[in-house]
C-alpha cells in the first residue's frame, strides 16, 4: 500500500506537510507559553521528522511512477 503512487502523494503533498505545519505551530506555541524546552523539542525534532517524511515520501512517488505500474499484486 505504501508503494502506490497515489498512496505516496497523499502522504508527500498532503499529510506530512500539514503535520509538520501543525507541529511547528504547537512548537512556537509552547515556546511563547514559557515551555521552552519542549517547545524547542517539538519545533527542532517533530517538524523535522514530518518534513523529511514527506521528502521521502515524494522521492519514493517518483521512483514509484519511474518504474510503471505493479502487476504483483
């Protein structure tokens, strides 16, 4: 499932992006609110992640359409 294209454009175009939106707003918020340790935590690691998984995300779409449709299924 993690293997079709279109699978791989929600998760790169959509989701990661969005959670990594959120997460950055929940970061800064918690900074601003005086929890800045977690805050910088949240904004340095979390966003991080979301962000470099809709990069992958978006490499394995590309990699995904490069060798044409999957006829093992």
């Amino acid at each position: 499932m993690l293997k079709k294209p279109e699978t791989l454009f929600v998760l790169g175009y959509m989701l990661l992006p969005l959670f990594a939106l959120l997460s950055a707003i929940v970061g800064l918020t918690m900074i601003l609110g005086g929890n800045k340790i977690m805050g910088i935590i949240v904004l340095v690691v979390i966003t991080q992640v979301f962000a470099f998984g809709a990069f992958f995300a978006l490499r394995a779409r590309k990699t995904a359409l490069l060798q044409g449709p999957d006829t093992g299924e």
